[in-house]
C-alpha cells in the first residue's frame, strides 16, 4: 500500500457533469481561455463494473480541452439511469464531478484509496487500460478517476495539450484525427 505521503498528489483533470455540453464548452472558452475541447460522443469502456455489477459506463457524451496544465473535462449524461454521472450530479443539472490522476502505478493507488475506506463506483478499459472512479464523496465531495499511464493515452493527452499551445480561440470543438 502507498502511504498518504507517496501518493500522487498531480491532479491533471477536472470534471464537471453539465446540461448542454456545447454551452459549457462556450462558457469555458469565454471565462477561463480553456480550449480547443475534443468531443467524444457514444463513449464507451471494455469490461465495465458499476458498484459490482458488470455494465458499461452510463451513456454519456464528453469534451476535452486545456487549461494551462490541467484538463477541463465535460461530460453530458444522455439520461438519468443510475450510474457515475448521476452519483455525484442530479440528471439535468450541472456541478463538479471528479477529479482525475494519470497513474503510473494504478494498482498502488487504486488500492491505496481502497484500503483507505473509499469505495469502487466503476471500473473499465479506456483505451485499452484500466480506468476507474473510486467513491471518494464522503471524504472529498466528489469522485476520484485514476487512469493508467499508458502511450495511447499520452498521445491523446499529448495531442490536447499541443492544441492548446497558442490556440487563437478559432474551432473551439474539435474532434481527433
């Protein structure tokens, strides 16, 4: 187990569950510079449990965009079943989600935050790597995402941050490719 001391403490994405996916993009352009976000529509994850039960992650379209270091990600729930999204922010509203750590030992940390009383919400692939979003609500008031570090992932990651590099605000949703 990592003790608190040793964990990573490199937050590198922000989430907030929102209404209207293009309003928020346009809202984060606006107010904060964030930008160009990527869209993701019809997201998917491979071996999926929710809270121990093999499903797929609750259908959803996203955005991804920088802000300095850091990713804003925006995710738009596409109904209200039960499931991350609707965990932490009521179907139709908007509010903060999660935040996320790019992990370079996923095992570590996920037991880590485990063994520390926290709870699993959802666990899958992205991308061909295990993702999860562990139930930290009751110690920190949101979810927290752990992504293992892998190179599909530090292309992508890559690819939004070189796009952000003197972005002029044109094309602010974008897709990869």
């Amino acid at each position: 187990m990592i003790a608190p001391s040793d964990r990573n403490k490199d937050i590198m994405q922000l989430c907030w569950v929102v209404p209207d996916l293009e309003a928020a993009v346009d809202h984060w352009v606006r107010t904060a510079g964030a930008g160009p976000f990527f869209l993701f529509e019809d997201v998917h994850f491979e071996d999926g449990v929710y809270r121990g039960t093999p499903s797929d992650i609750a259908p959803h379209r996203a955005a991804i965009g920088q802000c300095g270091a850091t990713q804003i990600e925006l995710v738009q729930p596409l109904d209200g079943r039960p499931g991350v999204w609707s965990d932490v922010v009521p179907f139709g509203k908007a509010g903060f989600h999660h935040a996320g750590f790019y992990c370079e030992d996923y095992a570590a940390e996920r037991e880590a935050y485990l063994s520390s009383g926290a709870a699993m919400a959802f666990e899958g692939l992205m991308m061909g790597a295990r993702t999860c979003y562990i139930d930290t609500v009751p110690q920190l008031g949101y979810l927290t995402e752990l992504i293992t570090a892998n190179p599909i992932a530090a292309q992508v990651f890559g690819a939004f941050r070189a796009a952000a590099e003197g972005w002029d605000g044109n094309e602010p949703i974008r897709t990869l490719g």
